[in-house]
C-alpha cells in the first residue's frame, strides 16, 4: 500500500506539469487578432484599417520574426525582423505601441508585446523607413539593411 501512494503521487504530478506544457504548446507562435482603427505603418507595408493576425514565425533558428495576416490568415502581408523587449507592467491584453510618423504617413508600429507577458517585440524597419521616423520623431528607430 505504501507503494501506491508515491506514485499515483508522482502520476500527478506529471499529469499537472505534462497538461501546463500542452496549454503553451497550443498558442505557442502568440497568434493574437489586433484591430486597428485607422491606418498604421510596419515595416515595408502600411496596413489600412481593419483587423490583422500577429503571429511569431515558427522557426527553430529564432523567436524574433513577426507575420502579419489578414484576419482568416488567407493572405501574409508581412514578414518583420524584430528583436526581443521588455515591457514594466503585464497586462491581460496584447499591446502595441507607436512611434510617430512624417508629414501625414501613418504612425509606426514599435512595440508587440503578447497578453499576460512581460517580453515582446521590437519591431526593426529598413534603414530608408527607420531614416524617416527618426528625422520626425527626433528618436531612435531600430533598423536593418534590406539591401543584399
């Protein structure tokens, strides 16, 4: 009888640990629908108003590509080197942040960050659209070259 209780304990015990892993596993590219009100810039693309799926690109190189879709996912619209970043406060929402944009182009998408974390992503844009917003904005904007 002793026998018995460790381990049914232990079954237990990686029943809870083996179904946490199943439950991370199942949004593990941070899927999240954001809905834009107006029209906004990422890098390479301005996306009109409407709804748009964010998704992490599955790779097993890196976590720091960003897909954006059409909201049912038929059609990419971009593919965005990011890189990691740090937000003080979680919240239960996803969150995205702007930079101000020139003249009358649309604001500048910057942060990414998925619902109930504390790590997102930094959006970095080609160096002639990273030029632009920083000569507005007077800030740094991450950039890449794009040119090979």
């Amino acid at each position: 009888m002793r026998r018995l209780i460790p381990t049914a304990g232990l079954a237990l015990t990686a029943l809870l640990f083996t179904s946490g892993a199943v439950a991370q596993i199942l949004n593990a590219d941070r899927t999240t629908l954001i809905t834009f009100s107006a029209p906004v810039s990422v890098p390479g693309v301005t996306l009109p108003a409407g709804t748009y799926t964010f998704k992490l690109l599955d790779s097993q190189v890196t976590r720091n590509v960003v897909q954006i879709f059409d909201k049912d996912r038929s059609r990419i619209l971009a593919t965005i080197i990011a890189v990691p970043a740090q937000r003080d406060e979680v919240t239960h929402e996803s969150v995205v942040t702007f930079k101000e944009a020139p003249g009358n182009a649309p604001p500048a998408v910057r942060y990414w960050y998925y619902a109930g974390e504390r790590a997102g992503q930094e959006f970095a844009y080609p160096k002639n659209q990273a030029a632009m917003i920083a000569n507005a904005t007077r800030e740094r904007v991450l950039a890449v070259n794009t040119e090979s």
